[in-house]
C-alpha cells in the first residue's frame, strides 16, 4: 500500500508547497463563542469584520431560545432524509412561513444553500437545455449549471445585453434559464434585475435567482433584491439562504407548488441527505418573525447606513471598493501577497478582515472583504477606519 501512498502524498505536498509559494494557501482557524462584532479566533479576541451574519442573528437571544425550546422537544437531529422519516413538523411549519413571505406557493427546505441551488438546476435544466449565467456567479450556481448536463455559457459580470444575446444565439434549446446571484458575495454589488428579466422576457427565459446575501437585508419587507428592484413576478423561482441574515443554516427554494412537488421527487441533494436538525428550522423561525417587525426593519436600515457611511470614507482614503451598495464592501487590492499583509496589520491590530484570494476572486484581485453586522457599534467601525486609515494607498 505504501507504494501506491507514497507517491500520491508526495505530488499532494508537492502541491500545496506550489500554493504557498504563490501565496494562496488556506488553513482553518479555530473560532471559539458565538458570532458577533467580537469574536475569540485561535485563542485570541479580535472585532471581527468577516461573517454574513448581516443582522446579528446568529446570537441572538430569541433564535437561541427557540433553538433551545426545540431541543428539548425534538431531539439533536432529524435523523433520516426528508422522504423516509426526517420531515419533522417545524421542517413544514417554516417553509410554510417562508412562502407566505416570499409570495410564492410553496418552499422547500435543503440543508444548504449550496444543495438547494444543485437541486434546482440538476433538476430542471438538462441536456437540450440552455443556461446562462452571469460569470461571478456563486459556485453553487456554475457547478449545478455544469452537473445538469445543459449547455453551460456565462456572460461578463452584469452585462445583460451580453446574456440576452446568448439566450438567442441557439434558437433550439428545449428551454432557457437565466441563472444569477442578487448580491455577488465578494464584490457587495447588486445585480440589475429589471435589465436581466427584460432580456429574459424577450427569449422566453426562465429566471433563476439566488438571494443568499440578499435575503433579510434588501426590500422594504426584507425579501430581497427583487422584491426591491420590484421584479418578484417574474422570477420563476428564488433560492434563499438561512445561514446569513437569518443567524441560522440551510437553504430554501421558493416558487410555484408543481416545482416545489418536483423538486421533491427528483432533486437529488434534496432527496439523498439528512433533513436539517429541527433546532435550526426553529432558529430560522423565530429570525423570521424578527426579519418581519419593526426590529427587523431597523436592523435592515442600520446596516445598510453603515454600508454607506464606510463606503464613502474608504474611497474618500482612496480605497478602490468597486460598485459594493450593501454590506459586503471588498477593498480590492491586487495581488495576493497584498492582501494577505493588509489582513496581517488589521490582526496585529485586533481587527480581523479576511483576505480574500483566487480562486473564490479572479487573478488578479485580491482582496479584504469587508462585512457589516447591524450590531457593530459606531465606536466598532470608528476603530476600523482609523487602522485603515494608516494602510491608504
């Protein structure tokens, strides 16, 4: 066996020297506590800038009691798929709710957002069939587009005239999909919505939307990018995130009861995986219920003020921070090894802000991502600027 092994571990070091060399090695912290403007990484405690929990939900209070209450009455885990015995009540309870707020028919819950978007387009999209998709995509998006068996083609990042020629270059395809993130989660930007449906329109293109980042924070009602740009009816179906501003894990699809109905009987990472433990569906209750108050609202407002706030004054500094509008704000910087000494003087500094690297960027922009939470103080993002502000270009 040894000398299958040898030679397989020396090709894999051989590898990640290759990595480390070019500076785009990755290694695992530990993180110890909860999740919030502080947070305790290999031992040490740091105001952190780095996680998508955009409303401070992870840790609230009424997520943990809810979460807490379910333990107690259901147990650690769903213990089975949803199709043989793990479709627990408050799995139906939630995504009945989740429909009734996103003003669709029906919703199914995934463990992830990553499975969700898989189960839609390995579902719904095959060979025949055309998908589109802008190239910054999520990469749950780009390989479930590639594992359908569709022809896969990407347009340059929200270059909808781009896409809407695409759609129309084959004039065959059994059926067309224009697939899309709301909010691209290393850039901050938005996608223009109304641009990519009119071109969809035109080619009778079923629009695909993922809301991951979007989902809780954009919208008067916090749905997300369509409910705010004001194109919910044209979407065919949205994919949404738990594990971001709702504080909690796993993914939802939303959209009109047959697809649901399908989706349960022919998507695969649906159907061949472990329901989500019933604790966290409790969780994303109660964020729901706080999503939609007055709290909710204002938590929406407040982290969307600091995204502009701190946009202005790092580009005031001279920082390059793209066309970011929510509150992912990336200072792009380059090459690797830049951003990589840029998040080492922020941690020496007790900031911690991610450096951001290929291949989740393209080559050649590198960069510190950084993300808002509605409970980061004023005093929190006061402390972030002044260490920026030694770090100007």
């Amino acid at each position: 066996m040894q000398d299958v092994l040898a030679p397989w571990i020396a090709a894999l070091r051989h590898d990640l020297d290759t990595r480390r060399s070019a500076h785009l090695f990755r290694e695992l912290r530990e993180v110890a506590g909860p999740q919030g403007p502080t947070l305790r990484v290999d031992g040490t405690q740091y105001l952190q800038f780095s996680t998508n929990n955009y409303l401070g939900l992870a840790s609230d209070p009424a997520l943990v009691d809810a979460a807490r209450t379910a333990l107690d009455k259901y147990g650690v885990g769903a213990g089975a798929s949803r199709l043989v015995a793990g479709s627990m009540e408050l799995h139906h309870e939630l995504e009945r709710a989740l429909a009734e707020f996103k003003g669709a028919e029906a919703a199914l819950l995934c463990p992830t957002g990553f499975t969700a978007n898989l189960a839609v387009l390995t579902t719904f999209a095959g060979p025949g069939d055309l998908v589109v998709s802008d190239k910054l995509n999520h990469a749950s998006l780009l390989d479930g587009a590639r594992y359908s068996g569709a022809e896969c083609r990407t347009f340059p990042h929200r270059a909808y005239d781009r896409a809407a020629a695409l759609l129309t270059r084959d004039a065959n395809p059994r059926r067309r999909f224009l697939v899309t993130d709301t909010v691209f989660s290393m850039d901050g930007d938005i996608a223009d919505l109304p641009a990519a449906c009119a071109g969809a329109t035109a080619s009778s293109t079923l629009i695909i939307l993922d809301e991951a980042h979007a989902t809780g924070v954009l919208g008067e009602q916090g749905r997300g990018a369509a409910e705010a740009q004001r194109v919910e009816s044209s979407v065919a179906l949205s994919v949404g995130t738990l594990s971001k501003a709702f504080g909690s894990v796993g993914g939802f699809i939303t959209g009109p009861r047959p697809a649901i109905d399908m989706l349960i009987n022919a998507g695969r990472s649906f159907i061949y995986t472990t329901a989500l433990p019933p604790a966290c569906s409790a969780a994303s209750l109660a964020a729901l219920r706080l999503i939609q108050s007055a709290e909710g609202r204002r938590r929406r407002q407040r982290v969307l003020r600091l995204a502009a706030s701190i946009k202005r004054e790092l580009e005031s500094l001279g920082f390059n921070c793209g066309q970011s509008c929510t509150p992912i704000i990336p200072i792009l910087l380059g090459a690797p090894e830049r951003a990589l000494a840029a998040a080492a003087h922020l941690k020496e500094r007790g900031i911690w802000v991610p450096a951001i690297r290929p291949p989740t960027v393209p080559r050649g922009q590198a960069r510190l991502r950084i993300s808002l939470m509605a409970t980061h103080t004023d005093a929190h993002v006061e402390q972030l600027l002044h260490e920026l502000k030694k770090m100007r270009p």
